[in-house]
C-alpha cells in the first residue's frame, strides 16, 4: 500500500515503543500544546543547561494523547534534540518543519534529522503534517519559555503526574 | 428497493446523477463516500441550474433597472417559495444566510442587539438572570453563539446532558426548563451520533415558560420529511450543502412574528427602508436579515437540490438511510474491538454512525479507509463536548446519504478489519 510510506516501520515501533514518555522533573518549562481540529494534546517539559557558556538541552519528557504519528513524531523529536545545544536543536526543527512542508520533494538531510527522515512521506499528506509538528512545536514553544524565564520552572523531583 | 410509497428507489440510478462518484481516488480505487454528513455531493441537476443562472440570467437581484436583474430577482424569489415548501413553510419566513452557522450566529446577535433597539423587540432582551439552554450534544455552531451571546449580555449557559449510550439526559428537564429560560437551542440531529431528540416534546415544555426554540437541522432536513409547523420549534437552520445543495447558502426559518420583532444582525444595502446621515430604517423579513447582494446562483441551486430531494421522496431517503444505518450498526457492531458511539438501534436514530477503534487513534483508521478509497470523516466533528462526555477524545464517523450502497457498508467494516490488522501490536 502506498500509505506504507507514510507509517514506515520505524514510525510504527517509535508508536508503540514511545521514547521519553511520561512528564519527569526537574524542568525550566512545561507547556500543553492542542491540535483544535481532533483534539489530540500533548504536554510537554524542558530541561535546560549549560554547554560551555552555550544553552543545551539537558532533558525532554511529555505525556500526549494521540494519532501513531503525532506520537511516533514527539518521541523521535526528544531523541533528536536532548543532549544537543539549543542552536543545534532548534536548526534540527527547522530542518524538520522544511521536511514537513515540502510535499514529498524535498532531499532529507539524514545528517541533521537522524530517525526524522522517516517522517518524509507524512509530507505527501498534508492533513496530517500538524499531527507530526504537534510535539516540535511544544518542545520549541517550551524551550523559548525557558530561554526568557516564563515556562514556571519546577526544582522537584517529579514523577509523572 | 421498492420503497414505501410504491416507487423504485434505485441506487445505481442516483448514482449516475452525480459525476463525481465516478472518479477514482488513492491506487486508483472507486470512491466510497461516506462523509456526506460534513458535505453531499450536488447531482448534475444542480450543477446545471446553478449554472443556467450564470449563463442566462446573471445579475444582482433586488436591484438594476434591467431585464437581468428582473430575472434574477425573479427566481431568487422563486427559490425561496421552492425552500419554504420543502418544509413546509411560508416564503416570508424563510431568510437566506450564508451557512446554517449564519443562521444560529443570526439568531444570538438578534438578541443581543435587541438590548438597543426598540420596544417592538422587547421580548428577545436577555441579561443576568435570563437563561440559555442548550444540550451537550451540539455541534459547536449550535453551541458558540449561546456561550458569546451569554458573554455579551451576562445570561446563564445551561445544559441537557447526555446518556451513556448518547441519548438527551430528560431526567432534569422540568428544572432546566424554567421561567428564567429565555432561549433553548437544541438539534434535531446529532452529527456525531445520529441521536434524533424529541425536538417537538422539549419545544412544548419551553413554550409552556415563554421561551424561543432554535432547532439546528443541518442534519435533519437533508435527510428525512421535516415540518417545522409538525416540529414545533420558533426557528430551524439548515445549511443546502449537505442536501445535494452548493455551499454558500444556508437557510433560516422564523415564525414570522418573530422574525418581524427581531433587530437585524447584518447591515447594509438590500435590508433598509430610508437612509438618511442621522440613521435607518428597516425593511420587513426577510429582506431585513439579507444584507448585500444576494446569493441567487445558490439559491437557485439549491431549489433544485429541493425538487431532486421530493423527485425521490424524503420518506424514501429516510428510509433506505435507516437500511444503510442499520447494516453498519450490524457489520460495525460485529467487530471485536469497535465500540459505536451513541444509540445501537436505529430508533429516533439518524445515519451518522461514529466509532472507535480499540487501540488505533481515528486519525490512523482514517487514512488506512482512505488509502482504500473509504473517505469518513475522523475527529471530534466539531462537537467536543459530546465526545468528551461520551469519554473519548475523537472518533471515526461514517454518514450516509441517497447515493450510497450496501457494499460500501461492508467495504467500511472490511476496512476497519483491514486497519486493526496493520496496527495489530507486534
């Protein structure tokens, strides 16, 4: 089936094998992010630090309701961006939002988006484009908070709540 | 089929009316339509009438000293004397809108803006105190305009709920229908559930206590007989795409006393009397509420969609809609793992029929329909609050209308077999 090309195995396995999931602290900033048209949601915190005098994203962790690719899609993101410096994080979503745009013609630069390639072919469905974005665009709206000290940081230790 | 007034009800006839049930889709796959409950598709009869208009008699009606705009205001006319009959109305009651939207959204600001007109619109005056009642089973249009008009004017919002198998929760009904209640809006159709409340018994109780009854029928006129005079309510919006209609145009009907008390909601040229610098006057309904220049085309367009409808007979649209509604529930219903939202019988039931898939979000079971060429619709259907209360987030929801058949039923369940089996955990 074509649409194989869309729910490739690796989307598949991110779905039922979500990485990161379940809110954890500490975190400089949690935000909730809803895609009004089905109402899929997705709550989401970032864990800043420090990289050399550079700000680097030390943690990731959400919790989200969700279609196979809204949430195949937040679990490849917070592995494509934890551990990187928020520069390097933030040219890997705008790599991705570009993948996403580009109805199927774009070249993906594997390099940048590592597991993210896969989500090439959502692009051909632009119905579904916002259900891949849903957790970029939490995690950047989350990760802009934190920079200018407005994403109610949380010292706790918290447990998924 | 035969139906029940004795005439062939032939699908396959139906069908060839409508050009685009013969293109192909994804894999170049026939299409299975069965989202007719967001938008029909228009038989070749209301292609042509819409576009006899812009080829013969194309030109702003209400206005123009030509033989053009003598025409088009003569069968804009004649649209609304066609429309009021399909449910069983006056022509001066009928007021064209834009959208059924613009027909609820028509009534609320009638009644906010009648804080600032004159005596004559005493009786639409709401503020704190007053109350508006709606149900939890409303598609947001339906819903909206009564939460802002209650924000504008400091009314109270209040509610019907909703049974677990998605009927109107009656049971308070005597409390909620008070002698504060002012307005109750409610559907005569559920676009979620197909649930068909007792729109007549609810419009009995409110004018019992003085209140206005807005019945929503985006989903109920396309698809069975509707009398308002039978029905009961003081209002009923419709919208004419989803009755084989053209967008653009949906229909308002008032009792026309009321409409006659009621301020306008949108000015401008075609609804005043004199104009002068220092204010205006008003012409009567329905031109009161149809500023600008008309929408004759759709108008015209949606007449035909009328005398298509009648050609079939609506008892006959109603009832081969129930068959169809009563095989999915069957071949939906037989399916381990997919729970059917709202009532299992047809009974006071309509052919909207949402579900849920265990384990596969709507979203996913959509695309795996559409990839075999089933296009349904697969979110919250603008009704979020019912979802909710129904405890889920969206659904799969699959409507049906004149053109469809008995094996787009079973290829629908087949589909849905065919999604649990690729989303099947590993």
């Amino acid at each position: 089936m074509q649409v194989e090309s869309m729910y490739r195995e690796i989307i598949l396995d991110h779905y039922r094998h979500p990485h990161n999931k379940g809110l954890r602290g500490p975190y400089d900033a949690q935000v909730q992010h809803v895609n009004p048209l089905c109402g899929d949601e997705v709550t989401l915190r970032v864990a800043l630090k420090d990289a050399g005098g550079e700000p680097a994203v030390a943690d990731v962790s959400y919790d989200a309701l969700g279609c196979s690719i809204s949430q195949a899609s937040a679990s490849v993101m917070t592995e494509a961006v934890i551990g990187k410096t928020v520069r390097e994080a933030m040219d890997i979503s705008a790599a991705f939002l570009e993948l996403m745009q580009s109805r199927g013609e774009a070249e993906p630069d594997e390099g940048r988006l590592g597991d993210a390639v896969a989500f090439e072919g959502v692009s051909k469905y632009p119905a579904r484009i916002k259900c891949a974005l849903l957790g970029w665009m939490a995690w950047k709206d989350a990760t802009a908070r934190a920079l200018d000290g407005t994403g109610q940081a949380h010292d706790g230790d918290i447990i998924a709540d | 089929m035969t139906t029940a007034t004795g005439h062939a009800f032939d699908v396959a006839e139906i069908r060839a009316d409508f050009p685009i049930l013969g293109r192909a889709v994804r894999g170049g796959r026939p299409l299975v339509y069965l989202d007719s409950g967001a938008t029909s598709h228009k038989p070749r009869a209301v292609l042509d009438a819409e576009r006899d208009f812009y080829t013969i008699h194309n030109s702003a009606a209400h206005r123009g000293a030509h033989l053009l705009g003598e025409e088009a205001t003569d069968v804009y006319e004649a649209a609304r004397v066609r429309v009021a009959a399909f449910i069983g109305a006056e022509p001066g009651e009928i007021v064209f809108t834009k959208s059924a939207t613009e027909a609820l959204n028509l009534i609320a600001y009638s009644f906010s803006n009648a804080a600032t007109s004159g005596p004559e619109a005493e009786r639409f005056r709401v503020g704190p105190g007053d109350e508006v009642l709606v149900t939890e089973m409303e598609h947001h249009a339906n819903l909206v305009p009564w939460q802002q008009l209650c924000q504008r004017t400091g009314a109270t919002l209040r509610w019907f709920g909703v049974t677990p198998d998605g009927r109107l929760d009656l049971s308070h009904a005597d409390e909620l229908i008070g002698d504060r209640t002012k307005i109750v809006a409610i559907t005569h159709q559920s676009n979620v559930t197909g649930t068909v409340p007792p729109v007549g018994q609810i419009a009995a109780l409110a004018h019992a206590r003085g209140a206005v009854v807005v019945a929503d029928g985006a989903q109920s006129v396309p698809h069975r007989p509707v009398d308002v005079a039978e029905l009961g309510p003081d209002f009923l919006a419709f919208s004419a795409h989803k009755m084989l209609g053209p967008s653009g145009i949906g229909v308002l009907w008032g009792r026309r006393d009321l409409l006659e008390a009621m301020p306008p909601f949108i000015t401008g040229g075609s609804m005043i009397e004199v104009v002068r610098m220092e204010g205006s006057t008003f012409l009567p309904p329905p031109q009161r509420f149809e500023a600008g220049v008309p929408a004759a085309a759709q108008a015209v367009g949606l007449a035909a969609a009328c005398d298509y409808l009648d050609a079939l007979g609506m008892p006959n649209v109603a009832a081969h809609e129930e068959a169809l509604t009563a095989h999915a529930l069957d071949a939906l219903g037989a399916i381990r793992g997919v729970r059917v939202l709202g009532p299992l019988t047809t009974d006071h039931r309509g052919g909207a029929v949402s579900f849920t898939v265990d384990g596969v979000h709507p979203h996913d079971v959509g695309q795996l329909l559409d990839e075999l060429g089933i296009a349904v619709r697969a979110d919250h259907h603008c009704a979020w609050p019912l979802h909710r209360a129904l405890g889920v987030q969206a659904s799969t929801r699959a409507t049906f209308y004149v053109y469809n058949t008995h094996d787009e039923v079973d290829a629908l369940a087949d589909g849905v077999r065919q999604t649990q089996r690729f989303f099947a955990p590993v």
